[in-house]
C-alpha cells in the first residue's frame, strides 16, 4: 500500500480543488487499479515552463563559453560551470515535472530526482563564490591574475568543486534518505534532517564567505580609487573626476543588486531546512525551495549575459556578418 507523499499535498492545498489524489484512491478501489499520474494544474505548467526556461538560458552561456576558444580566462571557466550547474538544476525541476504529473513517482525517481537537485544547487553555490572569489583576485592582483597559472588553478578549483558536489549529491542513492524510516525525515522528503541541515549549514557557511569576499570588493575598489584621485591630483568630490569615474556608483548599485538577490534566493531555504523537520507544512518547502531553485534563472542575467564579451559571442553568432573585437574584461560588478 502506497502513502501520499509531500508534492500530493501540496498540489492538493495549492490547487484548492478539495479533490482526493490518485495516490490515496488505493486503499478504497480494487487492488489491481493501476496507478495513475497527477492531474496537471497551474502548479505543473509554472514548473515544467520554468525548468524550460533554466536549461535554455543556461544552454545559450555554456555553449558560447566551450565554443570560443578566446573565452579562456578564470572568470568565463567559472561561468561555465555556474551555468553547467543551473542546467542541471533545471533538469531536475523538469524531471520533477514528468515523475509528477506524467509518471507513476517511484522511490528511485524521488532519489534521483533529489540526488541531481543537491549536485547542481551545491555545484552552484560553490560556483558563485567561486566568481566573487575570482573578482576579488582580479582586483587585488591586478597585474598577475589572469595568466596561464591562474587558468590552472581555477580548473583545479573547478574540479574540486565538482567531485564535492557530486558526493554531496549521491547522499540520498548511498542511504541517506528517509524511505524507510519516516521519522527522519526532513521539511523535503526522502532527504533525512541530519542530511538537509548539513547541507544548509554549508549554504550558510558559503554565503557568509561570499558576503565576506564582496566586503574586499568593495575595499580593494575604494582602495583603488583613491589612489588614483591622489595621482591625477583629483579630489573625491571633484567634477572632473566624478564625470570620469561615475560608474562606480553603478558599480555599487550592480553589487547590492548581486548580493540582494543572492541572499534573498538562498537565505530562507537554507534557515527553515535547519528549524523544520517533517511535520512542517510541504508549502512552507515548497515557498523557501523555490526561490533557491529560481536562482538558476537569475543567474545568468546577473553573471553572464551581462558581460560585455558573451554578449559579443552571442551578438556575433546571431549577426555573423558583424565585426566584433574581443577585448575580455573582468565581469562587470
């Protein structure tokens, strides 16, 4: 006899149908009725154009970042695998999708399912403080960063980054899950809490790190600006040198935004999957995990698709007849 999981429910109090799902139906009809999928609902279609959405746009940078040869710096290779890691995340939302409302869901789906999602949202987290990590280098060792020796050690950071996430997220298909023991299980079923908190607890620690390093942003920037008003023999608040430097105020602006968005989408997950255990509401999951999982559709209209260079690539590849110059820069903050 089959139980009504958590995405049930929720569809149940989200969709205010008051109709009775499928997978509780089989304990009153004849044992041989054959399991059916949920019906679709405006839950469904946001989620499945979503997941679409994610992997498209993520597609789009990984694709022009692996097809140009000239994008070879430490901070595209870092894009890279924050879009390769939003994809992922998009398949997952998408797999969801199909195991929810087209499928029969089995306990290998739900592993699978929540052993991707894990991979590529820890993949990329990691992954976005891997690029303040790089633009704080970039500012403060101006003049050495960016060479072939950095290009090495930024693969080996990626590739570390990657073998984490992937233990990480093999967590649940190990034994980590809650299958068969339905106290331990966590605000988001099959994972147990003591999985779920560890994983928070190091998105907490991560964010706090990431906060830190656009703190030296902001420093080395200021830093830096001095010294050049006290060279030109510019005052801070002189009109010459404001007309020339007034995009650091943009700057800031770019940088709260950043932050602002990246706190905000990580922030509530991470706090109610440390507080929650299973007899929280599966709406209050559903309300913190979707902002996380909704990250990989920001990210690369706040990382990639900004930069100048991509724009260029992807400007070139839809008008080959235009001429573009490649003169990399570092991400703008």
């Amino acid at each position: 006899m089959m139980t009504q999981n958590d995405s049930d429910i929720w569809f149940e109090e989200s969709s205010g149908s008051g109709m009775t799902s499928p997978l509780s139906q089989l304990d009153q009809s004849d044992p041989t009725t054959i399991p059916e999928a949920s019906p679709l609902s405006l839950w469904g279609v946001a989620l499945c154009v979503s997941g679409t959405l994610i992997v498209s746009e993520n597609t789009i940078v990984v694709v022009a970042i692996l097809a140009t040869p000239s994008l070879r710096a430490p901070v595209f290779l870092l894009l890279a695998s924050l879009a390769l890691a939003d994809l992922l995340a998009g398949v997952a939302v998408i797999l969801h999708f199909l195991f929810l409302f087209c499928v029969e869901p089995t306990d290998w789906s739900d592993l699978m399912t929540s052993g991707l999602l894990a991979t590529s949202l820890t993949a990329s987290l990691l992954s976005l403080m891997g690029v303040a990590l790089d633009r704080y280098l970039s500012l403060s060792h101006a003049l050495t960063y960016g060479s072939r020796h950095s290009r090495r050690c930024a693969a080996g950071l990626l590739a570390l980054v990657w073998l984490g996430s992937c233990l990480i997220g093999s967590g649940p298909m190990l034994g980590w899950h809650c299958l068969n023991d339905i106290t331990s299980c966590s605000v988001a079923r099959p994972l147990t809490r003591t999985y779920l908190s560890l994983l928070c607890g190091g998105f907490l620690l991560v964010v706090m790190v990431t906060l830190q390093l656009y703190t030296g942003i902001c420093r080395v920037a200021r830093r830096h600006a001095h010294a050049i008003a006290t060279q030109r023999h510019f005052l801070p608040d002189d009109q010459s040198y404001n007309s020339k430097h007034g995009g650091r105020g943009k700057g800031l602006s770019r940088l709260l935004l950043v932050l602002g968005v990246f706190v905000s989408c990580w922030t509530p997950f991470a706090l109610y999957g440390l507080l929650g255990d299973a007899s929280s509401s599966p709406l209050y999951t559903y309300a913190t995990l979707v902002p996380a999982a909704g990250n990989s559709l920001l990210n690369p209209l706040l990382y990639s698709l900004r930069n100048r260079d991509i724009r260029k690539v992807l400007l070139h590849a839809c008008c080959p007849h235009r001429h573009t110059h490649n003169t990399h820069r570092p991400v703008d903050v």
